[in-house]
C-alpha cells in the first residue's frame, strides 16, 4: 500500500530532478523554475542551492553520499557538500541534459551538449571528448567503472576511462536513430536503448551481438533493470512491459504487460534490492507492480495511489520504506510504503 504524505515542499515549477543520496539522509529536488534544494529525511530544508537559470535538468549523488552534482540549461554543473555548500563548478558549451558518477565516486561524467565531459568531484575536468553524432540524450557506466557510454543520433558511443587521455572511443554500438534512454544490466551483460522510432535495441556486452523489439505505438523514453538484472521494465504511452533477461535473454520471446495508467506513463524504477516496479503518470497515478511470475500472464498492480496532479518523477528511498514524488506543479512529497507481500518473483 501508498500510505499518505509524510511531508510535503514547494518548488517553482515542473520537477525536473530528484535524487536521494544512498545512504538515505538527503534528498536533492529541482525544478524548470531553476530553484533547488537540498532536503533532510524528514522533509526539513537543509540548504536552498544556487538557481540555475532556465531550469535544473539533472542531478546526482556520489556513491559514498558526499558530493552531489547539479545540471542545468545554463550550461553550468555545480557540485555540492552535504551540507549544501558549492565546492565547484564546470561551465560547459551546451545546456547539462545528464549527470553520472563513476562506481567508485572518483569521476563525474557530464553531458554538455554533444560533448561528453570527465570531472573530478570538485567539477574539476579531467577530460573533454570530441563532439559525437548529436545532442547526448543519456549516458551510463558499465557496473566495474571502466567504461562509459553515451546515446546520441546512430547508436551508443563507448569511451574507456582507464585509458585516459586517449579520446578516441573504445567501441561503439551503431543503430540507425534517436535514442532516449539508456539502461545497461547490473550483471553488465546487457546495453538497451530506447528509442524515438518506437523500438527498443538491445546489445549483448561485450560481444556487440544486437536485436531489437519492435511494435510499441510511440517512442520509448523509459527503461529499468531489476538489481539482479532478471527483468528489464520499460514504459510506452500507458502501458508497461517487462522482458525476461535470465538465461539466454529475451531473444525469442514476449514481454509480460500491464495498464493501471489512463496517460502516459512519466517515470519507472524498481525498489532498490527487492521485487516491486514503482510507475508514476501524467495521470497523477503511482502504482506499485509485483515482478512477473511468467510473462504469460499479465501483470497486475498490487497498489494504486490516485493523484491530482502528474508525476514527473518518482524514486525509491534506498530503504524502500518509502517513494519521493516530484509533480508536475512543483511539489516534492514523501509517501510511505508498506512492505512487499512474499513473492516468487525472483
């Protein structure tokens, strides 16, 4: 069950970034309006942190909670101490569509237009790479750190951190479109990228083995990886689907789909270290999914929690007792979450 608000704040607009640090402490929140803020666990503001003119875009907590990095239109990453203090900033040439730390905290990679940017937790930059295809629209690390990829126009680009200053990419997985998301596997065996033409590639690493699932309505902005990276979610419109990635991989097969939504659904994450799916709407809705049982049987929520206003974003605290919501109008709220039924779902 979604149990009632426990606290509640105010941004200026859209939600646009919430993270909550892993060890569970500290929330960052910002908004369209440029406003962030750094919140305690009890909802107490902590700091207000520098606005970033025409709007926050992304943010990131360090692995060990002690740093945090924040993205905005005006092309500008500023990192933070707990306590909310700048410690430094990275002025880039494009607006900061996405942030990410390395495994172990020592490197923050930067989108910054078409470039890909390394930093050192100060913001300091360690290496900027030459300009891909286009705009990066999302990058991540491979699980042991020492690659990198980033999605643009044409495929995935690879770059090797270990071998640094070389800029010449290590690998790069080519498909012909406009990717928008870009989840790899916990178990690193797998790349997915979703894409504007309405499918979803799949790279086996590192072999570049490739395959695609076709047949969704409209673009895919939004996939997700279970942490024993068994099941892959992803989120189309209003309805979600969950592929089977154990044994071979999902080659061959059908998803397990569901609809609890009546819009598009606008955010997805699975509990951390458990079996539940958390999906958040433009309809206001968040539900609670269990793991599939078989894909042959259609999912169906175990929680739906009726909002008035749409989800932007929603996560998971790392204790999964509870979910943080950012709305559409601004507002940041903390639900409690009671705790999973038994399941067989793993």
């Amino acid at each position: 069950m979604i149990g009632d608000t426990s606290w509640q704040l105010q941004l200026g607009d859209y939600v646009t970034a919430l993270r909550v640090s892993p060890d569970g402490e500290l929330l960052a929140a910002g908004s369209l309006a440029g406003d962030a803020m750094l919140v305690g666990a009890d909802g107490s503001l902590i700091s207000k942190l520098t606005e970033h003119s025409m709007g926050v875009l992304c943010a990131a907590w360090s692995p060990d909670s002690t740093r945090l990095a924040i993205g905005g239109q005006d092309g500008r990453v500023r990192v933070y101490d707990r306590s909310g203090d700048e410690v430094g900033v990275l002025a880039g040439s494009g607006w900061i569509a996405r942030v990410a730390w390395s495994p172990d905290g020592s490197l923050l990679a930067v989108a910054d237009g078409r470039h890909l940017v390394l930093c050192d937790n100060d913001a300091g930059m360690v290496q900027r790479f030459p300009a891909v295809s286009s705009t990066i629209t999302a990058i991540s690390w491979a699980t042991n750190g020492r690659r990198i990829g980033v999605a643009s126009y044409g495929g995935i680009t690879w770059y090797d951190p270990d071998h640094l200053p070389r800029e010449e990419p290590s690998r790069t997985h080519v498909f012909k479109g406009s990717p928008l998301a870009l989840a790899l596997a916990p178990n690193g065996k797998w790349a997915c990228a979703g894409f504007q033409d309405a499918t979803i590639h799949l790279w086996r690493l590192w072999s570049g083995d490739d395959l695609s699932m076709s047949g969704y309505p409209a673009k895919i902005e939004h996939l997700a990886f279970r942490d024993d990276s068994h099941w892959m979610a992803s989120a189309c419109l209003e309805e979600l689907t969950v592929w089977d990635f154990s044994g071979r991989g999902p080659k061959g097969s059908m998803p397990a789909t569901g609809n609890a939504h009546e819009r598009h659904i606008s955010s997805l994450e699975w509990e951390p270290a458990g079996t539940r799916l958390l999906s958040g709407g433009a309809d206001g809705r968040l539900v609670l999914w269990p793991s599939p049982r078989s894909v042959k049987r259609p999912l169906e929520p175990e929680a739906v929690h009726e909002g008035e206003v749409a989800v932007a974003t929603a996560v998971w605290h790392p204790a999964g007792t509870s979910i943080l919501v950012g709305r559409a109008d601004g507002t940041v709220e903390q639900r409690p979450v009671t705790a999973a039924p038994p399941s067989n779902g793993r």
